[in-house]
C-alpha cells in the first residue's frame, strides 16, 4: 500500500499570502488528521476530518482551515499568512481515527518570508 | 483536556548506553499511548503502542515502554542504544471515549554518539 502523501513538499511564501497543501491519505482511510510542528512545540493539532466533516479542531486562528473530499483526500488552508507560520505542516491517516493508528506523511515545509 | 509531557528534551549517550525516555500524560480515564520516531530527513514512524492488555509492550527495533496506569506514565526504554537510534522521540496520548483528538509531547532528541 502507498503511505500518505503531501503535496507541496517545499514551499515559499510571503507574509499576507494564502496556501493550500495537500494529503492524500492511505488507501482506505477515511480520517486525516493535520499537525503542526516547530522546534520545541512538538506537533500542535490543527483538525481532524472524517467522511468529508471536522470532526475535532485545535486552538488555531480561523486563518487555519480545511476540508475533505470525498475520496479522502484532505487540504488545508492558511490566509494571510504571517512568519510564525513557518513550520513543517503534516498530514496522517488512519481508518477511522477513533481508537486505531495514525500514519504520518512526510510533511510540506512551509517557510513564510 | 488531556496534556502530555516528556521532560528529557535533548538526551546524549553513547552507543551501548540503555535509554529511559519519560512521558507522562494527565488523564484519568481510558487513553491509547504511543511512541513515534523522526529520525534526521524522514517522516514520523511509529514505533510502538499500547492500547490495553499486558502493560509492557515491545516495538521495533528492540525498543519497549511500560504503562504503569497509577503513575500515568508510559516510559520509553532500549537497553542498549546504537548510533543509528538518533533521531526526535515523541510520545502521544489519545482519550479512548468519544472522538478525541491524539495530543503529543514536545518530543526528545536524542543523539547517541559512537
């Protein structure tokens, strides 16, 4: 089975900016999580998704969203970008996201400049 | 809201040393635990997990943790570590009632050197 996927690998922006990255979850899986990391915070969660609705949110400014289709596959969006946002953004997968195991995908890295 | 916290932030031994990674995690009820490694360039794996039955669990690469439930720790050990062990260790909690979110610690990098 391919593992989860994240589109954009790289990326560069500029402040007020907006971005959209991707997840492509593993086959099968219907919820997809996003975290994101920065050296010394660890991963902090974004949301999650199931069955194309948030089903759990984090405590990040509406300038953070996301969405689900209905293949799984998962984006999220930042607006108006600022430099705190730098970070490397993931994406994990898992089957139903209730009691079974995430599956993290490589990660975009989003410099914001 | 459940918290987790790993007080070894940055952890320096040299090859063959054992490892004891601490986690502690505030949550009274029924929670799923997890290790996972980020090794230099590479995604997060999993290493290992616990979701019920024997308390002691063992994952790869000859790593195990211990739940003990009264102390709402899940330790992470290896005895004997090898350079090839360096990497970002994070340990994750996930409440079991409901659709809880999983919450993680702040992770530990440990370099072993040769």
């Amino acid at each position: 089975k391919a593992g989860v996927t994240q589109t954009p690998r790289y990326l560069i922006k500029t402040r007020g900016q907006q971005v959209t990255l991707s997840c492509s979850p593993i086959s099968g899986h219907r919820s997809v999580s996003w975290y994101q990391q920065t050296p010394g915070q660890g991963l902090q969660f974004l949301f999650e998704y199931f069955s194309e609705t948030q089903r759990n949110k984090g405590n990040f400014p509406g300038r953070f969203s996301g969405r689900q289709f209905s293949n799984s596959r998962s984006e999220m969006n930042v607006s108006t970008l600022e430099l705190g946002d730098s970070a490397l953004y993931l994406c994990a997968s898992s089957l139903q996201g209730r009691t079974d195991t995430q599956y993290f995908g490589p990660g975009t890295r989003l410099t914001v400049l | 809201a459940q918290s987790v916290s790993q007080h070894n932030h940055h952890v320096i031994l040299s090859e063959a040393a054992s490892l004891e990674l601490g986690c502690n995690y505030s949550y009274g009820g029924t929670v799923n635990l997890f290790w996972y490694v980020q090794y230099p360039g590479q995604h997060l794996q999993l290493l290992l997990k616990y979701f019920s039955g024997d308390p002691l669990v063992k994952g790869i690469k000859g790593f195990e943790a211990e739940f003990i439930k009264s102390k709402f720790s899940f330790n992470l050990r290896k005895p004997s570590v090898q350079w090839s062990d360096t990497a970002e260790y994070f340990c994750a909690v996930k409440v079991v009632e409901g659709y809880q979110k999983v919450t993680f610690g702040t992770g530990t990098k440990l370099q072993v050197i040769p």
